[in-house]
C-alpha cells in the first residue's frame, strides 16, 4: 500500500508535467494525496486552476495593523520638512517659494497659474494648523495621511503634501490616451491638458532626495465621474440573504450586487463550511465525494479515512478562534463598506475630494476620507477600515507534505514580500482555509480594499504568514 508521501509525489509529477498543455485541478489532486480531500471537498476546492504563472510579484505590504491614533514622531517628521521648504534656504531643487516661481514661469492656463502661486500660502496654513494640533490623522498600514485646511500631507515610501485641487472645464472631451499624469514641468502639464478635456488639477510638494520638489498632479474628469458612477451602483444592501447552501455554491467568493451584501455572504459561507462539523447529513454528503474523487484519481485510501483527516483538520482550524475573528471581520467590513462609500459620494458630489498619486505613478487616488485607488487597468479599489484578526496556526500537516503543497501555492496564488513573509491575496474564502492547512505559526488576516467592478464589488483578503509551513 502507497503512503501518503508516495501518492503525493505522484501527484505532484503528474500536475507539472501538464503545466504547459493543460490546466490542473492542483489544488485537489495534492490535498487527495496528502490524506486531507475531506477538507477540500468541504472547502469546493475543485474549482479548476489556471497555472498561467508560476509565481506572483510580492505585494510588499507590511506586516501591520491599521491603526488612527496620530503617530506624534510621522507628524513632527513631515513638520520638519515642510518648514525647511518654507524657510530662506532656497537649496537647488528644494524651497517652495523656488518651486512656485519654475512653475509660475512656464504656465499659461490662468486656472493652473493662480492655483500653482498659492502654493506656498497654502502650505502655511496647514503647517500653521498641524502646530497648533488642528488636523486630521489617519493611517491604513501602506500611507499615514495628515490633512488640514487645503492640503494633506501623505506618506507612503517618502513625505508628499498635496493642496486642494481645482477643477479645470475644457468644454469638449479628453483626447489623451493617459487618463491622469503627475507633471515635473509646466511643459508637460501643459501639453497633458492641451487632450485631456475638462480635469481636476492639484498642485503637490514632494520631499525627496533631501529637496521639495513641485509636481502637479492632474486626473481626467471622466475617471473622477467613472468612480461615483461605480460607487453609486453599489451603495447599500439589496436586502438579499444569503443561506449557507447558496453561499458555498458561490464557493465563498466574496462578491455582491451591493457593498452591504458581501458580509452577508461571507458570513453565510463560514456557516455553510463549519455545518461540515456538526450535522451527520454533510459528512454524509462529504463521504460519497471522497470517494468519486479517490475512484477519479486512482488512489490507495479510503473515503472514511480521508473524511476523518480532513474534518480534523477543520477542526483545528475552527478551534484557534478562526471562525469567530473572520465573522467579526465581516460585521465590521458590512458597517464600514456601507458607511465609507455614503462618505465618499458626498464628498464627490460636494467637490470635496483630493487627488494622490502612488510611488511609481502607475495609480491615482481619488481621496474624501477614505481613498478609491484607480490603476492602468481600470481596477477601481476602495480603502476600507477593518480590523485584521491574527491566529496561531498549528501544524496540521506532516512537514514533508506542508512543503510539497507549498509548490502547489507558488504556482497560482502564493507570494513573498521583502520582510520575508509568505501572502495569500484572495477574493474567496476557501482559497483562505485550504492554505492555512499548509502553513503553521502566527498569521494576519487583513481586508484593507473592496474592488468597484462595472457592476458590483468584491473583497479583497490579504493573510501574512510569518514562518513558512
């Protein structure tokens, strides 16, 4: 008789060999080997899996929490640079008062001059406002931001403070290809809006390489337009409720019609999962797939054996505290989706927004008090407030075969960020369970965005493993 190290081999092999020709219900045919396809049955871990490559980028997000108290050391910081910038000192490449008049110089839009010359008038009142402690603080674990007045000051990789922007009317329709730039020069802002149309344009200090350097940030009133339309059409709840039957035919993919349906249905999915554990129908129902899939695959086990090993392990799962921090999380991700995306069409529809743009540039933010971040590919992700859960992992899983379906991970979903960590990004809840299988020690949940799609939203999961399983 095979062990389970021997069939897992087999399977493995056989998934590799295939990569190129065909697509491989990995997940499953690794989890069947390893003695745990009750687990992936309950978990409908035989969606098919496209390997179209063999790792993802890291995502580079830190390990940790978000949080809203001012971090007093990030204020003076910003503080410091912001009054070298106002100060005599007008260093090459640095000094706001420089900066205002390289910009002032070459600029012929009377709109873009006036709000490019009180720039520096700008920066006072927020400096003269964050002294005196009349700001707003708020930080999501990837930017700390520090608004007042007519800027916010906003850190990512390094120091930016962005003024208020206005909105320049072109009268005709945009012709550019790119929908929003972050201008060095007057030169090229000029030209960008010479084919964008109408547009909201803010002028940003940003503290780089020891300077302060003037951008300009402008973005297309179409994207602007494009996130309140999706924010509108997914405002609410649609009063759908969701059973736990037709939440794991949705195989926990976390996405609705509407913002305050999703935690329902996360929600509902968890229940339909932990029923595995405590009604003889499901373990019934789990029996009878073990052993189609165990007859499919040709494998040396049992159906009742596979059973007993794949609800132990959910089990162990349920019993680090699991279940009750994610539903937590899906209470807060129903009251803060609903609430941030009401805050965000007011702040739209009131003109009251701010323009942010990612390091590399590749990103634009339309920001009220929360931020919708719009790529290149039209990805549109709120920002939420959810508090992450942690749980300690036990090993669940031999270590030779945790390592083995670790190649299994790295081939579709799995990650690695610079501090070392193991990331599971995933929009569905199964994909979750099925990796905290193979890994052990401390993990961090975290649901910091939902995707705007054309029509409806998604949820988005991060979970940081600290030690690899």
């Amino acid at each position: 008789m095979e062990g389970p190290a021997e069939l897992f081999v087999e399977a493995i092999t056989r998934v590799l060999a295939w990569v190129d020709e065909h697509k491989a219900y990995l997940f499953l045919m690794t989890a069947v080997a390893a003695g745990v396809v009750a687990l992936s049955a309950a978990l409908n871990m035989w969606g098919l899996v496209e390997l179209e490559k063999l790792a993802y980028a890291a995502v580079g997000a830190p390990f940790v929490a978000a949080g809203v108290k001012a971090d007093e050391r990030k204020v003076a910081e910003v503080v410091r640079l912001v009054e070298r910038a106002l100060g005599p000192a007008l260093v090459p490449g640095g000094g706001a008062s420089a900066e205002v008049e390289r910009w002032a110089a070459g600029l012929r839009s009377g709109e873009v001059k006036t709000a490019v010359a009180r720039a520096a008038e700008m920066l006072k009142g927020w400096l003269e406002a964050v002294k005196s402690g009349r700001y707003v603080y708020h930080s999501s674990g990837r930017a700390a931001r520090i608004c007042a007045g007519d800027a916010c000051a906003v850190k990512t990789r390094e120091w930016a403070v962005y003024l208020r922007p206005v909105k320049i009317e072109a009268g005709r329709l945009g012709e550019v290809k790119e929908k929003w730039i972050i201008a060095r020069s007057p030169e090229e802002l000029e030209a960008w809006l010479s084919g964008a149309g109408s547009a909201y344009v803010a002028p940003a200090l940003f503290f780089e390489g020891g300077g302060a350097e003037l951008r300009v940030v402008a973005v297309s009133e179409a994207v602007v337009n494009e996130v309140r339309r999706r924010l509108a059409a997914v405002r609410g709840a649609s009063g759908v409720q969701y059973d736990s039957l037709t939440a794991s035919a949705r195989r926990g993919v976390l996405a609705a019609a509407k913002v305050g349906d999703a935690a329902r249905l996360w929600r509902a999915y968890m229940d339909g999962v932990e029923s595995y554990l405590t009604d003889p129908a499901r373990r019934e129902e789990l029996t009878r797939e073990a052993e189609r899939w165990i007859r499919a695959l040709r494998l040396n086990t049992t159906a009742e054996e596979a059973v007993a090993k794949g609800l132990e392990m959910l089990k162990a799962l349920r019993d680090t505290g699991l279940f009750d921090a994610l539903r937590k999380m899906a209470q807060r991700l129903g009251e803060s989706g609903v609430e941030t995306v009401e805050k965000m069409l007011r702040a739209l529809e009131g003109g009251e927004l701010w323009l942010e743009a990612t390091p590399t540039g590749k990103a634009i933010r339309i920001c009220g008090e929360r931020c919708v971040s719009v790529n290149q590919r039209g990805i549109h992700e709120l920002a939420l407030e959810v508090p992450s859960a942690e749980v300690q992992i036990p090993r669940l899983l031999p270590e030779e075969h945790a390592k083995r379906l670790h190649i299994g991970w790295l081939a579709s979903d799995e990650s690695h960020n610079p501090q070392g960590f193991a990331i599971m990004y995933t929009t569905q809840l199964w994909q979750l369970y099925a990796w905290l299988i193979t890994k052990s020690g401390r993990i961090r949940i975290h649901a910091p965005d939902i995707v705007l799609k054309k029509k409806g939203i998604s949820t988005e999961l991060y979970a940081f493993s600290e030690i690899y399983g």
